[in-house]
C-alpha cells in the first residue's frame, strides 16, 4: 500500500516511478478520490458540530421561553439526523474506492533498480562455481528422474497436470533436502522456526499483496480459505495488526511448508519435468526490520539463501531484476539461478526481495523505535532458501552419472541413512 501523503506531496515522481514499471500514470485518479473523501469528511465534521451545537441551543432557548427558537432549532437538527447519515455513507464508500485503488497499484521500484521490460533486461551482478564438464551428454530430470522415482504419470493420473508422485529414495531426498535446508537456516543464520497454517484468510493475503489482483494465481477453498502460494503469506501476516515491541527488531523467520499454486499465468510454461508444480515445497525466509536496516538485511537474506547452493556445490548467478521484471510488492528483487545442465541454462531457484513499507501498511503493522512516541511501518523482506523441488531438479542434473545414476551431495548424505546414491529401479 502506497502512502498517501507521499503522492499528495510527490505525484508528478509517484508517476515517473510508477512509468518506471510499465504503469500507467495514477495520481491525479488517487487525488481526486482523496479530495472528495476528504471534502465529504469535512462536510460531515462541520454537520455534527451544528448538531452538537444547535442541541444546545434547544435547552437554552426552552430556558428563555423561546419556543420558536427552539422549535426552529429543533427541526433543523432534524434534518442535520438525516444529513449525517448519508454523508457518513459517501465518505465510507469514497474511503473503500480510495484503498481499492491504491491495492492495485505495485510497490515503486528503489531507485538503483534498472529499467528494463522483461527478464531479459536483468543485470548480472556475479556468478559462483564451476559449470561441470561431463565426459556425456548431460540429460534433463524430466528423462533421468522416471526411472529413480519420479513419477510423472501417477502424479498426473492422482491430480491432473503438474503434480508428481515421489518414490522410493527420490522422496527421501526431497524430504532430506527441506530437512537439511531448514536446519542450516534455523542454526547457522539464526532464524526462528515457525509451522504456520498453510490456509490463510483474506486479509492475510490481502496484507501480503495477494489479493485483490492475484486472486486468480492461487487456490481458494469452498470455505473462503486460501491455500498459501507461500509461507512469506502466514509468516509475515503474523504480525498483522500489531505494534511490535522496537527490542524485538529484526524479526528471522522461516518455515518449510507445501505451497500452492494455480500457474494461472504460465500456460504452456516448464509443462515438462518437475520445475513448476501447483503443489510444491519451499523454505522461506521472512525478515521484519526496521526501516534504516532493510538494505543490510536484503543483503543478509540473499546471502543466507546463496549459502544453501554453495553448501549443495551447485554453479549459479545472482542477478538483480529490472523494473519490468519484478513481482509486483518489491521494491527490489535479487534472482538467484542455478545452472542446469541438462537445459544448458541458468533457471531461477530463489528470489529475495525488500518490499520497504509497502506490505507492512496494508497490514497496518507498526512498531514505536525507542524514545519515540510515534509509531513507525517497518519494513519486510521474503526470499526463498530455497524452493525444495527446483533444488531437486538442480541436483539431478548436476550430480547425474553416466549411468543414470545421481550422486548425493556431501552435505545430505547424513540425512540420507548412508545412501550415497540414486539408482534405477524397476
């Protein structure tokens, strides 16, 4: 949620900035809106006054013995009865139109994020690793992962197009993966476990920009309940609401939970193999900050999540993503992609983002810095460290061998109850 006071005071760079992301211009819609709420609020503030102060009167001109007086007062807070009403209900429904249209609008990007229209316009910042060299033709998961359990076909068959059936100890190291990513988060980068609910109510995806404008992206129950696209939804809504003590500043969370996703925008996209999946896992990280602290922190977090691949020895790049790019509560966004060498390609495995204040307004959480008697919006940042099946993939691919089989990683093997590796099965 934007600030209004911001625009009010900015609109001509609250456009530029909103031109900056693909937007069209909002300003002058948002401040016409923000003029007429604020002349009906006056209307009726300066109408209950009178009322106030003519039913005063009415006792004063009884006192008097001045009945006409009275009796004209009289009725004139009578119709002030009916005035009031109506005027409450505008400055309600121009309130509502107001915060509707601001839902709507994506948070506006840092300055230092390039323009660009699409992920082609990406800047890469630095690369990690070494890309193997194979002495064979490296092959996708989609062809090497069927014969060591991944199952595509029953998958399909259970629930319909992208969903899998894990097997055997290809679900194991699924599962040792999540483990293991949960625990170097939770005992080296010192963040707090949570298990929250994975169906969430409106307000939490509204609070986190889910909602209104990507109602469609995710699943909603029959109930009204929405299956969470990602943990960053019940994490960071769990503090909505709240004025949150300044010593508890930062707030480290994360979770490894199922998400969900109806991949509404993405037809025909990654429809092979096991990269977009409406059910999925992931590890999210979720920082609550203050605001002086959040460029620190967005470092922190990207960092945290490029400790998982560099543990794992897998070969990625980071890069920063343009305006175009973006999702659309960031104010910016770092990609991390780890090479695939069955699709000779970087692909996305995780994303870090600030989002400054723009989420903690909508949820109207604040916190009081100390020695302060105002409150403040902190801000909030979300990442993936990382997204458990995408990571799957990476190992598949790059730990492949000749054979068909796939080594495991060094790291995982204590997870693994001394399974070294992935061999066919029948």
């Amino acid at each position: 949620m934007h600030d209004i006071r911001y625009i009010r005071d900015h609109p001509e760079a609250f456009d530029a900035a909103l031109k900056r992301r693909g937007a069209e211009p909002a300003s002058a819609a948002i401040l016409d809106l923000d003029e007429r709420r604020r002349a009906v609020t006056t209307k009726a503030q300066v109408a209950q006054s009178r009322r106030n102060e003519a039913s005063k009167a009415i006792g004063q001109a009884m006192g008097k013995g001045d009945t006409e007086t009275a009796e004209a007062l009289k009725a004139e807070v009578g119709e002030l009865k009916k005035t009031l009403p109506v005027l409450e209900e505008e400055e309600r429904q121009l309130g509502a139109a107001l915060e509707n249209a601001l839902a709507i609008i994506p948070n506006l990007p840092a300055d230092d994020v390039p323009g660009g229209a699409n992920e082609d316009d990406n800047i890469e910042l630095s690369k990690w690793g070494e890309i193997p060299d194979f002495d064979f033709d490296p092959k996708e998961h989609a062809d090497i992962g069927p014969a060591l359990g991944l199952d595509f076909e029953t998958g399909a068959r259970l629930s319909g197009a992208r969903f899998t059936f894990l097997r055997g100890n290809m679900a194991r190291l699924h599962r040792a993966l999540g483990q293991w990513m949960l625990d170097r988060q939770t005992t080296e980068n010192k963040y707090t476990e949570c298990a929250p609910p994975v169906l969430v109510n409106d307000e939490a995806m509204y609070g986190t920009d889910k909602l209104p404008k990507f109602a469609e992206d995710s699943f909603q129950t029959t109930e009204g309940r929405w299956l969470i696209p990602t943990a960053e939804v019940s994490l960071t809504a769990s503090v909505q609401g709240q004025i949150i003590n300044d010593a508890a500043l930062p707030m480290r969370m994360t979770a490894l939970t199922q998400c969900f996703r109806s991949e509404a925008g993405s037809a025909g996209k990654d429809t092979r193999g096991f990269i977009r999946q409406h059910q999925f896992e992931k590890c999210e990280l979720v920082s609550i900050v203050r605001p002086e602290d959040s460029e620190a922190e967005h470092e922190r977090m990207t960092q945290c999540a490029e400790g998982i691949l560099q543990a794992l020895k897998l070969p990625y790049r980071k890069v920063l993503l343009c305006t175009g790019d973006m999702g659309f509560g960031a104010r910016r966004t770092y990609d991390l992609e780890v090479w695939l060498p069955g699709q000779a390609a970087y692909r996305e495995i995780s994303s870090c983002s600030n989002t400054g204040d723009f989420q903690a307004r909508r949820m109207n959480t604040r916190f009081k810095p100390e020695g302060e008697k105002k409150t403040v919006f902190p801000h909030t940042l979300n990442g993936s460290g990382l997204a458990v099946g995408r990571t799957l993939v990476a190992v598949l691919e790059n730990y492949q061998n000749a054979d068909g089989t796939v080594a495991i990683p060094d790291v995982l093997k204590p997870y693994m109850g001394g399974t070294e590796r992935l061999e066919p099965v029948s």
